[in-house]
C-alpha cells in the first residue's frame, strides 16, 4: 500500500495519479504498487514537477510495516529514529548553550 500526501498538484501530475489510486480527499492518493511502478511513478513527478512537495508512506518489510519519504518542499519532514519511522511537524535545529556550574550561560 501507498499514500501520497501532494500539495499543489498540477492537472497533468493528478491525472497520471488517477491511474493508479484513488483520491479520497484533494491532493491525497491512497493505492498499492509493485516497487517498479512506485519508482518510476515518484522518478516522473520529481522529473516533472520538482517544486511541488510530497509525503510518501509506503509499505516496507520493517517492524512498523511502513516507510516514510518525502520530496520537494513539505511542511513536515521525515526522520528515522532507531529504525522507527516519524514524522515532525516542526524541525528545530537550535544549538543549546552550555551553561556554567552556577546555572549561569
């Protein structure tokens, strides 16, 4: 199985979607590939449209069952966290200050 989460999808990318999944809500395709079509599918859409970002949530022989990627600006991004697959709504990369003994920065 696949999800497909796609923000702003061009009418030529949704329609080549439609070949292969159903589109349950706007911009989320849900459908089941071999690992062929999944390639091929997600080389075309980086391809063709770059700028356009995607969640993709496939199927992988792992102990969640699932994989996470994403391409292209998103407003999540994926992690791997001792092989367990999680998704971050916000990424802070701040470096915390090493403090004095007296609690003083």
């Amino acid at each position: 199985m696949m999800v497909i989460v796609a923000h702003d999808t061009p009418n030529a990318i949704r329609g080549m979607l439609k070949r292969w999944f159903i589109e349950p809500r706007p911009n989320v395709f849900v459908g089941t590939l071999n690992r062929r079509t999944h390639e091929k599918t997600i080389e075309y859409i980086k391809r063709n449209a770059a700028d356009i970002g995607l969640l993709i949530v496939s199927s992988n022989p792992n102990c969640q069952g699932y994989r996470i990627e994403s391409t292209g600006p998103t407003d999540r991004k994926e992690a791997e966290v001792c092989g367990l697959w999680l998704v971050a709504e916000e990424w802070d990369q701040k470096e915390v200050e090493p403090t004095l003994q007296d609690g003083r920065s």
